[in-house]
C-alpha cells in the first residue's frame, strides 16, 4: 500500500513525500481535514488523502526515539 508524508502545506496545497521520496502537490480539498504536518497519509478509495493514524503514531515514535539517540535524553 503505497503512503505519502506530509512534508508542508502552503498556498492551498499539501506537499506529500511519496516512498520514492519525490513530492507531489495535492490540493486541500482532496486531504482530509484532520491532516496535518508530519502527518501520513494513505489515497482512499474516494480519491481522498485520508490520515493514516498507526503509521502517522509509528512515525512520530521512530523520530522521538531518534531525537533521543543523538541528545541523549
């Protein structure tokens, strides 16, 4: 399945980082609301970028923990 990160959000579109780590531009009308920096996403059936809320968790702890390693906290 393929997911795409959130990499910002400006002038009414959401860059996305695919797994082949290139971008693409999404308009804000096609990523659900609740979307957000950081965030991953998965396509929909709908055609709608929706959150992918265990991968977006799974991401955010490999970076936390990352963060952790290199300061020593």
């Amino acid at each position: 399945m393929n997911t795409f990160t959130v990499d910002r959000i400006e002038s009414g579109y959401f860059i996305l980082e695919t797994e082949e780590k290139t971008y693409i531009d999404v308009p804000k009308d096609q990523v659900s609301e609740d979307a957000k920096e950081g965030s991953v996403l998965r396509l929909s059936e709908t055609g709608i970028y929706e959150v992918d809320a265990i991968k977006t968790a799974e991401r955010k702890n490999k970076l936390f923990q990352m963060q952790n390693s290199l300061f020593g906290e």
